[in-house]
C-alpha cells in the first residue's frame, strides 16, 4: 500500500479519490429518487425542493465525502479519519436521506399496485422488528461496538470488498432507525406520537456517543497492529490518534442530534398546523349545516285562531354543541 503524503491544511480539502462501488451507490440511489420526483412533476404533483436538496447535499453529498474525501484517502494510516468516517455513515448521511422523505416519494410515485406491495412490505413483521425503535437504536450501537472492538475493522483495513461493506452496513444501521422517525409514513407503532420520537431521538443522541467516550477512553489500541505497522513517520502517536478519533466521533454524535430534534420538533408542528386546519374546516361545515337546517316545531290552532308553536323536547331547545360529546362540540364549548 502506498503512504500517502503528509496531512497538510491544504490535503484536508484537495485530497480526493474514487471509489467506484460507493459512487454506483450514490447514483443508483440518486437516480431512483429524481426518477421518483419527475414522476410526480409529470402528474402535475409538487415534491418540496428542499427535502430534494437535504436528500441530494446532506444525504448523498456525505456519502461522497465519506468515502471519497480526505477521509477515504488516509483512513489506512490514520484512526481519525477512519473515525469520521465511520460516524458520518451511520449518523448523518441517514439523516440527510430520512429528510429527503423517500419512502413517502416512492409510495406517491409508484403504480397503486407498486405501492400497495412497498406499502405492505412497510408494515411487514420484519420491517416493523428492525425499525422498532429499542431494537434500531440497538443495533447501530452494536454496529459501532462490532467494528472497533472485533477483527471486523482491523480485517476491513485490508481487505477493499469487506471494507465497502462495512460502508454499507453502517449506512443500513443508521438508516433504520433515522428513517421511520422522520418519515410522514406510519412506518412506527401507533404510540410513536411525536412527543415519543422527541424523546427518542433524545435518548439516541445520548446513546450514540458511546462507541466515541469508549474509544477515546480505551487503553487498548483498536486495529493497533495495522496502524503501527502502516503509520508513516510523520503522523501523530497511535494512541493520541486514536483519541483524536474518539473524540471527533462523540462531537459529531452530540452536533447532529440538535438538527434531528429540530426536524421532529418542526414535524410536530406541521402535523398539529395540519390537524388544526382541518378541524375549523369540519366546524365551519357543521355550523354551515346547523344554520341551514330550520327547527323541528310542531304547531296547532288554539281558541282565537292563534297558531302556538312549541318544541318537540326540551333537547331541541338547546344547541346541538351543548347535547352531542363529538370533537367538534367540545371544542366549540370550550371556546364559549
């Protein structure tokens, strides 16, 4: 393996190389979505130009740089970049594809036969195991621990295949759990309101920096014997290196659990916006049909061929909002 040159400011940002399996990931990926996106264009249905851009940039934009970057390029010699490397797959390139929204994109593209078959596969047995909140979250902090503290990493250093998929598993870990939370699909248990996705993505955050305080605090070193056999003489002790690693990894989990509570936060919104606008609508329509509707009276002729009208109950005396307990009449006699 050849050492690449010393790690200067302007390598940090110049330094790039091709990975040719990560690049057919992120077009066929790409590719799938815009297909999606000019799909609904073409039936003259609108897809938000920004979950576009969170799916393009921040998405598959952090695959590129993952695996193409600097990152990619010293990861061989160098624990930190292989740390950074690592935490961006399975944090926040997850997280650019959940805010992109695809499941919702493909349900809405797809033939209604299609979809019925994806929608199926969503509420699946398997689907709803592996997306289920405890156990997701569970399984990128098994992901994390498996890489760092088995032979796996070690053993993807040198071998280029097990080393992509190692890209692709933690990209799967991470998108297990980031996708169902932010989808608008009721891809989660119905008790997965979003008062509980905020507190679940509260406690994710928190959970996700583990693997980073152990491996900063580890006294052993991880995948050592490749890392002192291949670090050229101009890198940073082994063992500060791999605190650094550690490091970045537990400041990167902590920066990218603020913006997925925003996300949830700003969909808790929008979905309450939404429930509330259709709400007034159903009153208006109700108070509509109250006013159009004459009162049920019955009349008779008394002595002097006065006609006397009287109600039929002392229930139609009151309004309908005072005698029915439906959403729409509570909410109205709380107003009152």
């Amino acid at each position: 393996m050849e050492t690449p040159p010393q790690l200067t400011m302007g390598r940090l940002f110049s330094s790039w190389q091709a990975d040719v399996p990560a690049l057919l990931v992120v077009v066929l990926l790409g590719g799938l979505y815009g297909w999606g996106v000019l799909r609904l264009r073409r039936r003259g249905e609108a897809w938000p130009v920004a979950r576009t851009a969170a799916f393009a940039l921040l998405g598959l934009g952090t695959i590129v740089v993952a695996t193409m970057s600097v990152l990619a390029v010293y990861d061989r010699v160098l624990f930190w970049p292989a740390a950074v490397q690592n935490v961006l797959l399975d944090l926040i390139a997850p997280l650019g594809l959940a805010l992109g929204d695809p499941l919702r994109l493909a349900l809405r593209a797809l033939s209604e036969r299609a979809a019925a078959r994806a929608q199926g596969a969503m509420t699946g047995r398997l689907f709803r195991l592996l997306t289920f909140p405890l156990v997701s979250t569970a399984l990128v902090l098994a992901t994390e621990l498996t890489i760092y503290f088995t032979p796996y990493f070690e053993t993807a250093l040198a071998d280029n295949w097990l080393h992509q998929l190692m890209y692709l598993h933690l990209l799967l870990a991470g998108s297990l759990f980031v996708l169902p939370v932010l989808t608008r699909e009721e891809a989660l248990p119905a008790w997965c309101t979003h008062p509980v996705r905020a507190g679940l993505v509260f406690v994710d955050g928190i959970i996700d920096a583990v693997p980073g305080i152990v491996v900063m605090t580890h006294g052993t070193l991880i995948a050592g014997s490749w890392y002192l056999s291949h670090s050229p003489s101009w890198a940073p002790d082994v063992q500060h290196d791999q605190q650094l690693g550690g490091g970045a990894m537990v400041s990167i989990a902590e920066l990218v659990a603020l913006p997925f509570l925003l996300a949830i936060l700003v969909q808790w919104a929008r979905t309450e916006r939404a429930e509330t606008v259709a709400l007034d609508r159903r009153l208006d329509t109700e108070l509509e049909v109250v006013r159009a509707t004459p009162a049920k009276t019955s009349t008779g002729t008394a002595t002097g061929a006065e006609t006397v009208t009287s109600t039929e109950g002392p229930d139609l005396v009151r309004p309908w909002w005072e005698t029915e307990n439906s959403e729409v009449a509570q909410r109205i006699r709380g107003q009152r």
